[in-house]
C-alpha cells in the first residue's frame, strides 16, 4: 500500500465514500481473522470424541487439544502486544495470520495425539498475534472517535458470533467431512483475510524500542502449563503422585519467577508485561478474577456437555452442536443490547445480573442428566439462561476494567483483562474435565461438574458485587458504576 494511501486511511477529514470503501474490506479482513481465532477456542469442544477414537486419546489427552490451544494463547496475549508496539500491528497480525493457516492445515494431517496437541499449543500463539494487532489497526486506520467505535463494534459482532457458530460449525463439518474439516476451514479464511489486511491496511510506525519481556512471559508460561498438568493429571492419577506434585511444584516455582520479572523496574530496554502495582486498583484486580471465573464457567461447561451428550447419551457432533443453540445464541445477538444498558445505568448491576444468570442456569441441569423429556428441557432453559448471563457479564466487564485505569495503561488492561480469561478457560475444562474422570460414570461426573461451575460462578457475582466500582475514583480513570 503506498504512503498516499496509508495518509488517507488516517485523515479524520477525509471521510466520504473512497475512504469508507478502502476501510470497509480493512474491516473485514481484520474481523476474519480474530473470528478464525474465536472460533477455534469453541468449534474443537464437539469434535473431541470424534479426535479421541480417530487417534486413541484418552479423556486427559483430549483436555490438552482443548487447552493447549487456550494455554498459549492466554499466557501470550501481553506479550503480543508488545511484538504489536515494537515491529507495528501490520506486519505482525500478517505474520500471525500466515502462521494460524499453516498451523491450522497441519493439523488436519497429522497422524498422533501428541503432535496434535503440540500444533494446538502452536495455533495458540499465533492467534494470541492477532487480537492485540487488529485493534491497533483499527485503532491506526479509523482516528475519528465515532467511526472507529463503529468500526469496533462490528469487528466485536463478526469475531464474537464466531463463539456462537462454534459448537455447530464443528458438529456439521465433524459429521459430514471429519473432525480434520474443522481446522482446514482456516486455512481459505486465513487466505482471504491476508489478503484483505495486506492491500487495505495503513502502515504502522513502531512506536517502541522495548522488547517483549522475555523473563515474564517464560515463567508466565510455565506457570500455567504446570497448573494445567498437575490438575490434568490428577484425574488418571492420584494428588500424591510424582507427575501431579512435579506439575504443582513447576507452578510454585515459575509463578514465584513472574513475580520477581515483573517486580523488575522498567528500563530503556524492558518493560514488564503486568506492572505489579497495577493490581493495587481494587477494580482491575477483581476484574482479572471475575474473568477467569466466566471463562472458567463457559469453557469447562462446553467441555463437560459436549462429552455428555456424545458419551452418555450418544448424540451425534451435529445434534450436540444443535444442543448448544440455546447458549451461543444470546451470544450473538445480546451484547448489543448490554452496551446500550452499560452506557445507562454502569457496568456493575449489569455484570452481577451476568453472574447471577450463568450460575443459576449452569446448576439448573445439574439436577436433570438423565435423557427424559424434562431433562431436555430443563437443559435447554438452563443453557438458555447460560447464554444470557455471558452476554451480560463480559461486554460491562470489560468496560470497568479498561475504565477504571488511566488511558495509557488501557493496552495493558485489556491484555490483561483477556489473559485472565483464557486463564480461567485453561482451568474450567483442567478442573471440570478431572471431576469427570474421577466420578463413577458420564452422567455422575457430569453433574458434580456443573455444580463446581455454578458455585464458581456464583462466586464470581459476589466479587463483582463487593469491588466492581466500589473503588475509590483516582486521577485519570473512570468509576464504572
């Protein structure tokens, strides 16, 4: 794209119909490729019986296709947007699109677990490049304030219908083509996305010279991986084995390491990917846990559905993806409706509303796991209240964690706000995933599960309740009410 093209994106006064048809394709490439990401955190759940007979896996395998993808992509997203600042958002959401393709066509041809498992692990990388990036770009292409919140809240509409599209997308293409289909569908949208983003996006200057924080993002990692394999484990194994205390260890030691990189002081040369005294913000440090707790709710709950329906009761991937409908709808459609209230009335009532419903609609199935007629439709009431409560307790949560620090630090806050979240999501299927695996049957495990979620959930309205804007107001921030 040439220079005379790139100073036109970025005019505020240069907004007719030539600008809006140069931005409108940035748009969609930009959306394509964060929905790619969205939609392979949620598409894989119904597929995984299918992966686990095809390459004999057993439960704890099929956790880790699901959380090594979640793993990476939670502990990677602060330093993307490091790499974001430093080498500029272009060319480094161009290199995570080119990487999610490839990554994602070799995983449709491999032959073994293990190596799906490292491929997962890898595709979360390079979608953990992609969402920092594209909110630059469009923060870089779209500098009138209105039209980039516009431009936001497509880019927010495209990529978060993708977790609704998820669970039957997968069933469809896991019933008609394989379970390999799922991943080769990235590969033409990654195409037509690079392709978009490559013509249609302004050049972006560096605007760092400080590197990603090498120290704290390897203990980052190694921290959660530890976690993840000590929980994982317990389930084939017992609490007192060496590979379960070797994993719990490996995340005392590594977490203690974070700690102290991110205790560094900032340098011309480093800078910490979670500056420690950030967390003093009452607002931001409840917020990153009741992050974790939705996702850890959402994720864990598509896990331990998806292999009850397809284990105990014998649904096929479609018909577990039409069993989803009730969840990812309000998904779709509802996070419009919730800005609209947050914009009224602040973030907090809305996000303890949120809480409220995901923990009552996760423990209303829990008392119904046979295959009865009531149980079907106390399943879909309570997958339906489910859905209502995501869509009400992310879009206010977010609001108050990027509103309640100062403007230079919102990068910050949003990366970490996200990073919790996939944290919790890595946790939600380890936790519920070993509750299953530990119980007499499917049908046992399953509702001891979604007890564990629906209490955790709960837990998470009373967080919000007692710190999302209760604290004091300081310079530079905004109090979300």
């Amino acid at each position: 794209m040439s220079s005379k093209s790139a100073l036109s994106l970025d005019s505020p006064d240069q907004d007719g119909p030539a600008v809006s048809r140069r931005r409108g394709p940035l748009l969609v490439g930009l959306s394509l490729g964060y929905f790619m990401v969205m939609l392979d955190t949620t598409v894989v759940t119904v597929s995984l019986p299918a992966i686990g007979r095809d390459l004999s896996g057993s439960l704890s395998s099929l956790q880790w296709v699901s959380n090594g993808y979640t793993l990476t992509f939670a502990a990677f997203l602060l330093s993307a947007g490091a790499l974001c600042d430093r080498y500029g958002g272009r060319r480094v959401f161009l290199i995570g699109l080119g990487l999610f393709g490839l990554l994602s066509g070799g995983s449709a041809v491999v032959g073994s677990m293990g190596a799906l498992i490292v491929l997962r692990a890898l595709l979360g990388v390079a979608g953990a490049l992609l969402l920092p990036t594209s909110l630059a770009i469009i923060a870089h292409a779209y500098t009138e304030p209105a039209a980039r919140a516009r431009a936001m809240g497509a880019w927010a509409a495209i990529s978060g219908s993708a977790l609704a599209a998820g669970p039957l997308v997968g069933g469809v293409l896991t019933d008609t083509l394989g379970w390999q289909a799922i991943f080769l569908l990235n590969v033409p949208v990654a195409l037509v996305s690079t392709v978009l983003t490559a013509k249609h996006a302004p050049a972006s200057t560096p605007r760092s010279s400080k590197g990603p924080d090498l120290p704290g993002q390897f203990a980052a990692v190694l921290a959660l991986a530890g976690l993840t394999y000590g929980l994982v484990e317990s389930g084939p194994e017992s609490w007192g084995s060496p590979q379960v205390l070797g994993g719990l260890g490996m995340f005392v030691v590594a977490g203690w390491l974070f700690v102290m990189a991110e205790r560094r002081p900032e340098t011309s040369r480093h800078a910490p990917m979670l500056p420690l005294g950030m967390l003093r913000n009452r607002t931001l440090s409840a917020g990153l846990f009741a992050g974790a707790l939705v996702n850890f709710g959402l994720s864990g709950v598509l896990f331990a559905l998806s292999l009850f329906f397809q284990e105990a009761h014998g649904y096929s991937a479609f018909a577990t993806g039409l069993a989803f409908l009730p969840l990812t709808l309000p998904t779709a459609f509802n996070p419009v409706f919730t800005g609209r209230l947050v914009g009224r009335i602040g973030a907090r009532r809305p996000a303890i509303a949120g809480f409220l419903m995901m923990g009552v609609g996760v423990l209303i199935p829990s008392a119904f796991t046979s295959d009865s007629p009531a149980s079907l439709v106390a399943m879909s009431v309570g997958l339906l209240v489910l859905g209502f409560g995501v869509s009400f307790a992310i879009p206010p949560l977010m609001t108050a964690v990027v509103g309640s620090v100062a403007m230079e630090q919102s990068g910050i806050a949003s990366g970490a706000l996200n990073s919790a979240r996939q944290t919790g999501a890595v946790l939600g299927v380890a936790v519920l995933g070993t509750v299953i695996g530990t119980a007499p049957s499917v049908g046992d495990g399953t509702r001891l599960a979604l007890v564990v979620a629906g209490v955790m959930l709960l837990v998470g309205a009373g967080v919000v309740a007692g710190f999302i804007g209760r604290s004091p107001r300081q310079p530079g921030t905004a109090t979300a009410k």
